[in-house]
C-alpha cells in the first residue's frame, strides 16, 4: 500500500461524483482553496482504490504515504495540515462539541443516505420521513447563528450542506416551520467555495 501511496506525489482524492460523503470532503477542499487532483470513482471502483483502501470506499485521501479513508478523519486532517482559514474552533470544550455535533450529524443524518436511495420504496418513504422530521425539529438551531452552531463556516456546516443540497433530489419537501433551514441552504448554497465544491452530477441533482 505505501508503494501505490509513494507513486503519487500530488495530493490525491479518490471521490464519487454524487456521494455526498465524498462531497463534504470537497466542500472543506474548496473552502481552503487546496490544490488537490481529484480521481472520480463509480460504482465499480478503480484497482488503484483496492490498493490503497481495505474497504474499497471513497472518500480516500491520499497525501504522500499517508492514506486515509474516513470522512471525518480527512476533513479534520485537512483542517490541520492547512490551518487557514479555520474549520475548528481552538478552545477544548469548542471543539468537543463541534464533534458532537458531527457525530449527531453521521448518526441522525447520513446514516438514513443508503435507505434514501434505496429501490424499496417502503423503506425510501421511511427514510424521507425521518430526515425531514429531523430537519425540521432543528430549525431553530439554524436559524440561532450566521452557521450552524457557529459564527464562522466550519465542518460541521461542510457536513450540512451535502444532505440539504440532496433534499430535492430525495424526493424531500421541507414544511413552512423549516423555513430557517431553507434560509440557511440557499444562503450558504451561493458561497464561492460551495459552488466550486460541487461535481457535475451533483449540479444535475438541483436541475
């Protein structure tokens, strides 16, 4: 593995074109204005992707040796590796809860992805249910700072937008009390490095 790692000396993402794990990962890509090649990966994955990732799964950063393939574990190394601007707040108890706040994201949100795009209608519909209860149960806290939970843009709102840009797409109508989650979409939606974050296929997505 380090051998296929040591080939590339150019920081490598391997990323789907319309997974939005990989597309949280390219929000952060964006926000810093980091040179990256990115390698798109379908379905059947790549043989270079066998090599570098046990799991056969993107989002994989590949940067020299070093490979890593969890989202979360990229954005924050990322965030580390180029410290401008900022993602993380500095303080201890700030960044405990901004990771809270991602694990509450994984868990409540992201986890009901492959029940959205399941072809079990059933299951689909449940899924819809879910995420749009969620959402719309959080409005106030989208609507309580400029970010979520935050003065300043930070991975927590990189790991929001990917799921918000996908509601359409879900087949997801926000009701009139989520209106503080629309307001913050479209806002943030307009943002440079969002828009430069975004693949074809995820463009497609809001058409």
């Amino acid at each position: 593995m380090a051998l296929v790692a040591n080939r590339r000396s150019v920081m490598n993402l391997f990323s789907s074109p319309s997974c939005p794990q990989s597309h949280r990962v390219r929000v952060v890509l964006a926000e810093k204005g980091i040179t990256v090649e990115i390698v798109d990966v379908d379905s059947n994955k790549q043989e270079d992707l066998i090599d570098l990732n046990p799991y056969n799964t993107v989002p994989t950063l590949v940067d020299r040796e070093l490979v890593l393939y969890d989202p979360r574990a990229i954005m924050e190394y990322l965030d580390e590796r180029f410290p401008h601007p900022p993602l993380m707040p500095v303080d201890p108890v700030s960044r405990a809860r901004t990771r809270l706040a991602l694990y509450r994201i994984e868990q409540d949100w992201y986890e009901l992805i492959p029940a959205l795009e399941s072809k079990g209608e059933k299951t689909a519909t449940k899924a819809r249910k879910q995420l749009r209860d969620s959402l719309t149960s959080s409005a106030e806290v989208f609507a309580a700072k400029p970010f979520f939970l935050s003065d300043e843009f930070s991975l927590v709102d990189a790991s929001v937008l990917p799921i918000l840009w996908r509601i359409k797409h879900y087949g997801i109508e926000l009701p009139r009390q989520a209106k503080p989650v629309i307001d913050y979409a479209e806002r943030l939606f307009e943002r440079e490095s969002f828009q430069e974050s975004l693949s074809e296929a995820e463009r497609e997505m809001r058409d």
